[in-house]
C-alpha cells in the first residue's frame, strides 16, 4: 500500500504527489521503501506503471526503520517537499 505525503494539483489539471512505496529490495536497509515524486493526469495514485502516471520525476531508496525528521528519510522527504513546492 502506497502512502501520499503530498498532492498537489496544477493550473494544467495534472497532481504532482509524493508518494512512499515498499520495496522488496534489502541489502543496506532495514525496511526498505521507494520515495517518489510522480505526476499524474489527475487522477489518485495506484501504482506506478499505470497508465495514469504521465512520468515519475525523482526516485530515492530509503530506510523506512528510522523515520525522524533528522534522520536521512526525513530529510529526503522535506527535500522532496521543497523541490514539489518549487515546481508549480
């Protein structure tokens, strides 16, 4: 199951959105996720080879084991948050 941080719609009828995925990967990680800032053509979120996602514009593996706001998955979400809120 996929979790938004973020949704915001643009003057052109797209929603930009960040959004957090598992990940079946491992290695380095403790619980491994995928950070994502996609767009899609309005519609929610469903997974990310939908056709509904028009392209997925930053990708970022992360830790989900340590979520704090230092910790590297918290500054890879509020810099994910501030690259979105640059674009519209």
């Amino acid at each position: 199951m996929a979790r938004i941080y973020e949704d915001v719609k643009t003057a052109s009828g797209t929603r930009l959105m960040i959004i957090e995925s598992s990940s079946s990967g491992g290695g380095k990680y403790g619980w491994p996720a995928i950070l994502r800032i996609a767009e899609t053509d309005g519609t929610d979120w469903t997974r990310v080879d939908s056709p509904n996602v028009l392209r997925v514009i930053e990708q970022r593996n992360v830790d989900r084991k340590h979520r704090g706001p230092t910790s590297n998955y918290g500054r890879t979400v509020a810099g994910m948050r501030d690259r979105l809120h640059a674009m519209i």
